[in-house]
C-alpha cells in the first residue's frame, strides 16, 4: 500500500556542492520512503490524494544528520572522566569500566544514545564498538539508519585476536542489509598503535573477501604518531599504506596530526576524515586541518565520537564548532561558511560511508529528514535559515524527524523508543557498573 506525505507551506534546505545554500518555499512529496517532489508548487496529481498533509508553517525542514563516528554505549560513561589526557583517560578511566560492559549495558547506553540522537536530528549514525548485536537490535527498534562495526583493539594474545575478528566478521554478515536496509557494517580494527600490522593486515583482507568498508581511528594526538614511528619507523598514514588499509573504500576518524604529504596520500586513495571537533577540543588533542583537507578533495564529514569525551551527541553543535574553528585558527572568516558545515553534517557523512541515496532533499532521495521549529527568538529574523541552523540552533530545536519516510520524532517525542524506561534502565547500568 503506497503512503504519501505532503508538506506545504514547507521551507527546504538547498545544498549546493560549491558551500553555498538556499531556501525553497513550498511543497515535499514523500512516497514510500522516498521524496518524490519539491518545489514551489504541487503537481495536480497529487491535488486530490489520498495523502496526509503536514503544514509547515513556522518549521523548516533540512536533511537528516549524518554523524560518522562515535561509539553509543559510552553514554553511560558520559562525565565519569573529565579533563585528562587521552591516554590517561583511556587506560584510568574509560578500558577499565568499558571492560565490565556486559550486553544489556551496551543495549540501554545505545538506546540512550539513539533517544538522544533521534531527538536531535541525527538520522543516521556510525558506531565501532563491542556487543554489537544489541547495538543492531537498538538501531532496529529505533528505525534510525546506522553503520555498525565491532571495534578491535589488537593488544591481546594470537587466540583473542582471533576471537575478535571471527566477532567482527560474523557481525558484518548477519546485519549487513538488516531492518529494512537501514543497517550496513564494517570492518573496524580499533587503531595503528592498538593493532598489530598483522591483525590489521586480515582485517584488510576479511573486507576484501566480503567487499566492506574499513574505518579506524588514526593521527588523533601527536603522541600517537609519535609512538608510530617509534613502533613502526612509519607515520600512521604511510603505515596504513603500506598494510593495504587503504585498498578498501575508507575512513578515518580524527587526522588531526597529518602533513601536507599524508593529506595527498588521503587524497590519492580517497579516503575520508570524520572531523570530530568537540571532541578533539576536549581531550586537547588539536584542530584537524579541515580546509587544506578540502582543499586537496579530501571528504570531511562529522562525528560526534562517544559522549564521554564530547560530552553530548548534538550535531548541530559539531556544525557550530566546524565553521568557527577554522575561521578562528586560519584568520578566514571564509574558511568552514554556513552551507559547507551543514554539507559536512549530511551529504558529505552520507557519501562517506557508501549512501547515496541520503543526505540531501532531492527527488529520488531517500526521505531522510528534519524539522526545526523556526518560530523561536534564537532564530528569528529569518534572515538565512541555513545559517540559523549552524549558528544559532540546537539539537534541542527539532520538532519532527523522519528516517526512510516514517516518523520517528513527533513533537520532540521519539515515537519508537520508551523514553521514561530508558533513563531508568541506563542509570541503573551506571549504578551497577560502579558497584562491580
């Protein structure tokens, strides 16, 4: 049975490919998941349907989110480790608690992060972490679109290393093309200075053999380059190089610490950085070299990363941080403008891990959306909308989401997910986490 949505009296993102936007008024089409009109009038086909009407007087409408890393469950660590150095933070803080995480913590710290993400315009989402079936299961109740990947840390014997691989690729199996096609995977080893060159190397070959895509983290802190070479005699860039990483479609998260040879060898092989601004501020590991990555045709998408070092997964708030930053370090006031920061948050995270079909409000685009309520002193006059929602707007301002035609925020309410049981059940895992 074919549903129709018709929203009039609408104002629509339009995103172009040279950073610059414009607001359509008038009318959406969605068909079965998909847009099948916008434009400023409604086609006389579609005057006497059997459709429901949304008028969208006082909201406009964007593309889903598209946040390209993080990792869901550490929401239950959210402020457990505040302001210290990475690699402190990781071994004091966050393995030792992460190690205690049983299946039903991962279950309640994604929904909670999906409750979050959903409520906040993110319609899609990237996670590398463990337990990932109950992160595919979430995902699937929550009707959000998610690229799932069970992250590797390599720092163990032979047998657990093999353990982990034999995990990450049955997982990659069983859900890639799950709930409805929402769900892809991947293949994740962890990091170059988390994974051994031969664990990586069957990580490389495994995404051969299933023609998946690979992410890791990479260059987040100079200490880490540093250990690299120690390690290796090799950059991070030059190593994943050389261990055929970058054979496969790819993506990186962070490259905060690269040089000008490692963007072009980012270039060559194309594959893409998730810039993870917050992130990277408040762990102090550095400002990732966005505009000369875009400058040499590097894709730069956004993430979040996880809510433990962030400590919220508002993509409104890494568009915010992507345009000003780099204004600020480069002395551009041209650097990041309005419309790129908002192309980074959607069609660019879209293309970036393999969706082509989201990201934008297009005909033959999946329907994939947001609406903001526009009707609100922080965002008024109505100047440039687009510039609103980089600048002036939150996650908080989302009034209605839709993933793949359906609604799944109505009135700020998630219309899939048990809010009230979810507070609960994630702070009582927290509870139960400091007690065992």
């Amino acid at each position: 049975m074919t549903t129709t949505l018709i929203v009039r009296n609408g104002l629509f993102a339009q995103l172009q490919p040279d950073a610059t936007s414009s607001t359509l008024k008038g009318y959406m089409v969605v068909e079965d998941g998909r847009i099948k009109h916008i434009g400023a009038d409604l086609p006389e086909q579609y005057h006497q349907a059997d459709a429901q009407i949304l008028d969208g007087n006082g909201l406009f409408f964007m593309p889903g989110l598209v946040n390209t890393h993080g990792h869901a469950a550490m929401t239950l660590l959210r402020g457990y480790g505040d302001d210290m150095v990475l690699q402190r933070w990781l071994e004091e803080k966050m393995w030792p608690m992460e190690g205690k995480f049983t299946d039903q913590d991962v279950y309640w710290g994604t929904s909670l992060a999906v409750l979050e993400m959903l409520k906040g315009g993110t319609t899609t989402f990237v996670d590398m972490y463990d337990h990932m079936n109950e992160v595919a299961k979430v995902s699937e109740q929550a009707g959000i679109r998610a690229a799932l990947m069970r992250g590797a840390i390599g720092l163990c014997s032979d047998e657990v290393q093999q353990m982990k691989l034999k995990e990450a690729v049955l997982f990659a199996q069983d859900w890639n093309g799950q709930a409805e096609g929402r769900i892809t995977t991947m293949l994740a080893p962890h990091a170059p200075y988390t994974c051994p060159p031969a664990f990586i190397e069957k990580f490389v070959q495994a995404a051969h053999d299933m023609d998946l895509m690979l992410h890791t983290h990479m260059s987040e802190t100079r200490a880490e380059v540093e250990q690299n070479v120690k390690d290796y005699g090799l950059r991070p860039v030059a190593h994943l190089e050389k261990l055929g990483f970058f054979s496969r479609p790819s993506f990186v998260a962070h490259g905060v610490h690269l040089t000008d040879e490692e963007i072009e060898v980012l270039a060559r092989h194309r594959v893409g950085v998730s810039h993870n601004p917050a992130s990277n501020l408040k762990l102090a590991s550095g400002i990732a070299r966005v505009v000369d990555l875009q400058r040499a045709g590097v894709n730069v998408s956004l993430g979040t990363d996880g809510a433990a070092s962030n400590n919220n997964l508002d993509m409104f708030q890494e568009m915010r941080l992507a345009a000003m930053i780099h204004k600020g370090v480069s002395g551009d006031p041209t650097a990041v403008p309005a419309a790129e920061a908002m192309r980074m948050a959607t069609i660019n995270g879209a293309r970036m891990i393999g969706l082509h079909d989201v990201g934008l409000l297009e005909v033959g685009m999946k329907a994939d959306f947001v609406a903001v309520n526009i009707d609100q002193p922080h965002l008024l006059p109505h100047t440039d909308l687009v510039s609103h929602m980089v600048y002036s707007a939150s996650g908080q301002d989302v009034k209605h989401v839709w993933v793949d035609g359906k609604q799944v925020v109505k009135d700020g309410n998630c219309t899939t997910l048990d809010e009230e049981q979810i507070r609960y059940e994630a702070s009582q895992c927290f509870e139960g986490l400091l007690s065992r």
